[in-house]
C-alpha cells in the first residue's frame, strides 16, 4: 500500500457538540463587542460556520457586523473564545455532545498501521480542538494535524498537516497519498486545492447528493459505511462515477 496520511475533520465529522463552538465564539464576539459600545445583531452570524477556520469565523462575524477585525483582534478574542469553548464542553452532557456512528471503529482500524499516519485537518485551533476531543476521550488518538491557528485559509492549513504526517513516516510528501475525511464542501474543495483524495461524509448536515456535486473521490452516509475503510486503506477503491 502506498503510504497514507489521513486528515479527519473534527466537527460534524468525528462528533457532534450540540453547538458548543458556535455558542462559544459567539459569546467571546458579544463580549469583545460590549466592550467596544458595538451592539451586534443576529444577521452578523447568521451563515454556515461548517468548514470554516476559527479566525475565518471571527473575521466575518465581524466584518458583517460593520466592525473589520485587525489580526491582533481576532487572536485576542480566540483566546477569549477557548475559555468559553472549556466552559460549554465542560457543561455538555448527553447525546447533544457525542462521537458520531462509526468513528471508533475507524479509527481502531487505521490506527497503529505501517505506512498510515492519522491526523487531523481542521479549520479549529488546536487548543480548541483538543478540548473537543479530549470530552469524548479522542484527543490521545491524533498525534498531529493542520490547524485553524496554521492558516486561516483551509487548504493551507491541509497541506501543514499533510506535511506533518509525511514527516512523521519519513517521506516527502509528494511519495505519499493523502486522504481528507470532512463533512461540508468546503472540505471537498480544500482537499482538491491540495491534490489530495477526499472521502465525504454526510454527518455534518450536509445531503449526501448535496457532497456529490462537489466531486469528491468518495461520498457516504456515515462513517459505518463499509466502503469507508476501503477508500481510506485501498488507492485503487473506485471513485464516484
């Protein structure tokens, strides 16, 4: 097999918060807001955060709302945002806050392979994403990744973990196969921007035939799919039609 780094996306498709993040950006944006005599209306976050980097989020709730961030901004209110991200994922409980169907046994069975390495590729930082991990004990599974605070643009922040992944099997990256597992278009289109594969999984909201129509390699329901594990550990599994 040719050697393999796989980026999992974390929200939408390796859990579900019930909005955690989504609260807690908000709630950090509301305060940076009061703080500065600017009242924000719902309109100002009133689109899709899936597939979006953490600073991307910020910069357009801020944007929209009238009021351009400065670089120094956005770090200042992320900061503000993890504490209230550590204070949502502490308080959530039940089947709000939860691993979505088949990850576990995904990742048992790409984990501790030769040639494989298992990151993560997501537009969170990665404080935040370890907090998010760590409430549904994932966080020890993922030993490296591209992150939100790598680049606020997707397919840089993919190539950074692609990177990292290729180093961590000690190969250049072009000898290696990278595969991007994600929920939403924006997904689809990084993993593209970066020539890798990219296997979508309809977890996150998103229709099944809505990812189609992005074209990636593979598309499936969830992760309990049994041409998962195929796409993810065979290069010749056939793509869509």
């Amino acid at each position: 097999m040719r050697p393999t780094v796989l980026l999992f996306d974390i929200d939408g498709t390796l859990i579900t918060t019930g909005g955690a993040g989504k609260r807690a950006v908000l709630r950090a944006v509301l305060a940076w807001a009061k703080a500065r005599g600017l009242t924000l209306g719902p309109e100002s976050s009133a689109f899709s955060f899936g597939g979006m980097t953490d600073r991307a989020i910020v910069r357009r709730i801020l944007v929209e709302a009238g009021a351009p961030p400065t670089d120094d901004d956005i770090d200042a209110l992320l900061e503000h945002y993890l504490n209230a991200l550590e204070q949502e994922v502490s308080g959530a409980i039940g089947t709000k806050y939860q691993l979505l169907p088949g990850v576990t046994e995904v990742l048992d069975a790409v984990s501790d392979r030769a040639g494989i390495a298992v990151g993560l590729g997501t537009g969170n930082v990665e404080r935040g994403a370890r907090v998010k991990l760590a409430h549904v004990d994932l966080a020890a599974r993922f030993a490296f990744g591209g992150f939100g605070c790598d680049a606020e643009e997707r397919p840089a922040l993919l190539h950074i973990g692609a990177s990292r992944g290729a180093a961590r099997l000690g190969l250049p990256l072009e000898d290696c196969r990278v595969v991007v597992i994600g929920d939403t278009f924006r997904d689809i289109a990084a993993a593209h921007a970066i020539g890798a594969d990219c296997l979508a999984v309809a977890t996150g909201g998103e229709p099944l035939e809505s990812l189609r129509e992005h074209r990636p390699r593979w598309a499936v329901p969830s992760l309990t799919d049994p041409s998962v594990l195929r796409a993810l550990l065979d290069p010749n599994e056939p793509k869509l039609p």
